[in-house]
C-alpha cells in the first residue's frame, strides 16, 4: 500500500477492501493491515482480485473517490465513480488541448524531453561503468547530439518539426544501442530497429516489450479517466491508443530498453529461447517468452525512489503515478506536466 498524490495505490494481490466507519480498511487474509480516512483520498487504485464490499465501493460513489481496479499484473477491469462526480471536465480538457495543435505541441515537447534525456542517460550509464568494453567515441558523439537536441526541443513550437527531433534523436540513440549489449554478442547483434515482424532477437524483445509498457499506460491513463485513445503528439486514429504510445515515450530507454540490455548482459535470456521463422521472422519460443514476462514482473515490483515526487515507489507504479501527474496538469492544478527524467 502506498499513498500519492491524494491516490491510494493497493499493491498485494490478496488485499480486500471494506468500509469501518469514514475509513477504508485494507485486509489481507481476514487480518487489517491499513486504514486510511476517506476524506483524505481523492481515488484508489486497487491491483487485487479480490476486490471491495458494495457498502465501500457505494460511499466512494457517494463521496465522489474514483476506485479503479486492476489485474495483479496490471489491466485495467473497471471504474467506480460516483453520479455527481465524472470525469466529463477532465475529458473535455484533454479533447480541447488535443484539439489545439499549439498546445498540444506544448505536452507533445514534455514527452520527448523526458524520452530524449532517458535516452541520454542510458548510453552514459553504460559509458560510465564498461567505458574499456564500449566505442567511447561512439557514445559520446551520440551523448552530444542528444544533450545539443535537448536545448533545441525545449524552444520547438511546431508539432511535425518536434516529430521530426524526435526520429532524429531516435536514430542517434539506436545507432548505438549494439554498443550498449556487453556479452553475447553473437547472438544478440542489433543492426537497427525492425519490426512487423522483427527480424531479431533484439527486436522481438524491443517489440513484445514496448507493447506491454502501452498496455500498462493505457490502463494508467484509463484507470484515472483519461481517454488513453487520443493523444497529443500521436494523433487520432481508429483503434490507437495514441495518448498511451505518447505516455510511453519518456519511459521506453528506462522502463525497456535497460531491462532488455540486463537481460541480455546477465545471460538470462539466451538464443535457446528464440526461434526463427521460414519467413526470416523471429519470435519467442514458449519457454522464452515465459521467462521474459517472469524477469517482467519481477522488475515492476523493484523500488525506486519517484524523481518528481522524491518518495518510492514500485517501478510498475511509474505509468499509473505519470497518469496522475497528467491529468493534474490537464485539470490545471499544476503548472506544467513534469516528465519522468530518470537519474
């Protein structure tokens, strides 16, 4: 259990909720574990099937606390809110600022700050503890764009001149990402980015790994009543999430990519759990993708310590405490959406 920004966040899977006077109360096999007063809670949002009497869950409603709930591992099953409080005000927030290509050009630009700076940060982690098993000069060069590209996207008004810094930066970072694996080289060779289908080891665990962090944003951003389908530098279109592929950007280098590099580095995953197709493609075979969602879920449940917010959090709380930070920002209390920079 941890508490954010007026938000209840119930982690174990075992937890039950029910209502003992003006209190929710956290159960966990039949024994209290938590007790929070309602009137300091604005939502819940509870990972547990085992879910909440109708006694809790119709005082919430009552008292205008969204409750959410989720799978243990993260997807989004349904929203409780109440009939005088919806999310109609935050909705049309969201559609007006979408709308607006100005505007959204200014939350488009706070989310490639935050994947562009990550990216930075990644290729430096790397040249900072293996600096004798890298290219230095490759990783420098490719440090130096990004932190020169930076300065550029901070001042960038234009919604399709940010889109083109960001493919840009994108390919920078790329063309050094080989450099970032250590061992196994043979085996895990990244040439580039390739996908539908991927035609590597490294590019089915980019791909499979990218879609899963979208799933997890898109259930954070649906699960604080945002429309997870419209976006701000990902436009409209039938069947996309594209405000979850923009919330996922600044969190691609930190949340993916680095999994997938320690993966790879720490021999947990081997060319034994990949196969390849007649049709040059290559997939996961059953055991391999079994044990990338294993080493998956083990890394959401690490902590980390928020560098907004500066309190801990688990790591697959990070979509669900940006969602937050967004439709703050949407609902204008405050000033700007602060990105998740990771150091």
């Amino acid at each position: 259990m941890r508490k954010l920004l007026n938000t209840l966040f119930i982690t174990n899977k075992e937890a039950f909720l029910s209502l003992e006077g003006e209190t929710v109360c956290v159960e966990i096999n039949r024994q209290k574990v938590g007790q929070f007063p309602l009137h300091t809670l604005e939502s819940i949002l509870c990972f547990s099937y085992n879910g909440a009497t109708p006694a809790f869950m119709g005082e919430c409603a009552k008292r205008g606390i969204m409750v959410s709930f989720y799978s243990p591992y993260g997807k989004f099953l349904c929203r409780i809110v109440g009939e005088n409080r919806g999310n109609v005000f935050l909705r049309k927030a969201q559609y007006r600022d979408s709308d607006n290509l100005e505007t959204s050009c200014i939350i488009a630009r706070n989310f490639i700050l935050g994947k562009v700076y990550n990216c930075r940060w990644c290729i430096d982690r790397t040249l900072r503890d293996h600096a004798l098993r890298v290219n230095e000069e490759h990783c420098r060069n490719a440090i130096n764009y990004l932190s020169n590209a930076l300065n550029k996207i901070k001042e960038e008004k234009n919604l399709d001149s940010l889109r083109g810094m960001e493919g840009e930066c994108a390919s920078v970072y790329f063309g050094v990402f080989n450099d970032l694996i250590l061992n196994q080289k043979d085996d895990f060779t990244f040439d580039g980015r390739n996908k539908r289908p991927p035609l590597d080891n490294v590019n089915v665990m980019l791909s499979f790994g990218y879609s899963m962090l979208a799933n997890d944003c898109g259930a954070a951003l649906e699960g604080v009543g945002l429309d997870s389908y419209v976006g701000f530098m990902h436009r409209d279109r039938p069947g996309r999430k594209s405000l979850a592929l923009d919330l996922m950007e600044e969190l691609r280098a930190v949340f993916v990519d680095r999994f997938i590099l320690t993966l790879i580095n720490n021999r947990q995953i081997r060319a034994e759990h990949f196969r390849k197709l007649e049709s040059g493609a290559v997939e996961f075979t059953d055991d391999g993708r079994k044990k990338f969602i294993a080493a998956w879920q083990e890394r959401k449940r690490e902590q980390i310590t928020h560098p907004f917010l500066q309190e801990k959090i688990y790591w697959g709380l990070v979509p669900y405490v940006q969602a937050l930070l967004l439709s703050r920002y949407l609902r204008g209390d405050i000033d700007g959406y602060p990105p998740f920079l990771w150091k």
